[in-house]
C-alpha cells in the first residue's frame, strides 16, 4: 500500500479534537471536516497522555473504514518522553496520517516511517531549525505535506506578531515553496485562536490560499465550513480545469495551448487537483 494514497492530500481542513475527549471524536468526524486530528499534543496535559492513548485506542474499532482513511494522529514531539509510545500506538491501529509536531530533520521523519510503512506524514513547522530544516523535511520519506504550527513558531522566534501575522509571511512562503519544489502536496496553514470571529478565520483562510496553502488547521468545528468554502475552487477555475484536462486528453499528453496559455504537466496537475477538490473528478 502506498502511504500517499490517500484522500488527506487533498483535505482543505484538518480538526483538532483532544485524544482525552472521545466524547467529540463522532462528533468531529460529522461536522463536516474533510480530517480529523486525534490530538495527544498540546490539548492533553502531561499526566493524561496514557490516558489519551488508551481512549483513542477503545475508540477505534468503533470507527468505519471511510472515517479511519479522514483520521489524523498527532504525536508527541520527537524527543519527548512520550513520543515512542505514540508511534506505537500508530503502528497498533495503522493510523493513515501522523502528524508530528516541532519536526526538525530527516532522520526523525524517515525514522518514523521505517516504524510506520503504510502511513502517510505530515511534518509539522514550529521552530527555528524546521524552518531552517524546510527542504529535507519535505523530501524525507512518506511525507504527504507540511504543516505550520505558527504559534508555536511566533513563540520559538520571539515575535509578536499584528493579527495579520504579518510577520510570518516569509516563513509561509518558505513553506509553500519548499513543499512545492518537493513535489508534495500544498501545505497545511496553521490555527486561527480566535474561535469567534468569523471574519478573521474567513481572512485568514482566504490569505493562506492566496499564498499557495491548501489546507487549513481548525481548532473549532465552528471554524470549519468557512474554511472550506475559502479553499472551494471558484466556478470559473473548475471550468478553466475541465477545459485543461479535456485539452490534454485529446493530444494524449502532448504540451498544447489553450487560451494562448501553455499547457504542460503542472497545469495539468494542477488542473487534477483542483477538480478532485471541488468533488467534480
């Protein structure tokens, strides 16, 4: 089985729910969110870890295999002594997706791939070195996409940023970039806290697409839908992509021109992609 087959790749929205509340896991998984994020993180205090890892464990064969494939691990950090356990605990219910925070070189990603050969990753970016670690983390084995964890990266970094983050647009950049050099899927833009406002969520979703993101992490199920519509595929782009696709169809793969555009392999990639999110494909 190929790791990256897999729907997560194409995911506009990612939900946290903490591992310790599997009262809300059936909950988040029918609110609408494309995945679901079993969080064993930052939402579980210290002494509750185990105790998060024995709930998810009891949950899961209550769970389909649709909502199995939507499902998202996030462990521990490398190093931490809780982090083994976790991969664990994802090689025990061959979790699809592991999500690993405060990602910082190859050898961690490609060591958790050996333990997990049937799972997808997402190395998440929260710290000075991941960032400056961007390109091996994004080529190392198995990884579908990055993610930003950009609170914990404002903290490492010790800026404070406007509500914009104005401040982080460069490392977002950076990410985009990287993920896109790797040939991997866009990237998954980090939380808005506010869970409230919805202006700022729509704005900040709106921007992370502008920037090249394709995902978003929510941290609310209120935070979803707007989230998803922001990364909707306009009528006009799913038009122009089935004009793309039919293009190369009938020059059976051959560089074409449409509209006085060049049409080679990315855009017809991208093309794909943007079809198989707005569910047309």
């Amino acid at each position: 089985m190929n790791p990256l087959d897999t729907p997560l790749g194409f995911s506009s929205n990612f939900l946290f729910v903490p591992g310790t509340r599997p009262e809300r896991f059936a909950k988040a998984l029918d609110s609408g969110a494309d995945a679901v994020i079993l969080d064993l993180e930052d939402a579980v205090p210290e002494d509750e870890k185990e105790h998060a890892r024995s709930a998810i464990r009891a949950a899961w064969p209550q769970f389909t295999a649709e909502q199995k494939k939507r499902l998202v691990l996030r462990s521990n950090s490398p190093g931490t002594k809780f982090y083994v356990a976790d991969l664990i605990l994802a090689q025990e219910l061959n979790i699809a997706c592991l999500l690993i925070p405060k990602s910082e070189s190859l050898d961690q990603i490609n060591g958790a791939a050996q333990i997990l050969p049937n799972t997808a990753i997402v190395p998440m970016i929260e710290t000075a070195i991941g960032l400056d670690k961007l390109k091996e983390l994004a080529n190392s084995n198995q990884v579908l996409r990055l993610a930003l964890g950009n609170i914990d990266l404002q903290a490492d970094l010790g800026m404070v940023c406007d509500p914009q983050e104005t401040e982080l647009q460069v490392a977002r950049y950076q990410i985009v970039l990287a993920s896109r050099l790797a040939q991997i899927a866009p990237p998954i833009d980090g939380v808005t806290p506010s869970t409230d406002d919805i202006e700022r969520i729509q704005a900040d979703a709106q921007r992370a697409k502008r920037l090249g993101f394709g995902a978003k992490l929510c941290i609310h199920p209120k935070q979803v839908a707007p989230v998803k519509t922001a990364f909707m595929p306009s009528e006009e782009e799913v038009s122009w992509a089935k004009r793309v696709i039919e293009a190369d169809q009938a020059s059976k793969g051959g560089a074409i021109k449409l509209d006085g555009r060049m049409i080679d392999r990315p855009v017809v990639l991208l093309a794909q992609r943007t079809l198989a999110i707005a569910g047309k494909h």
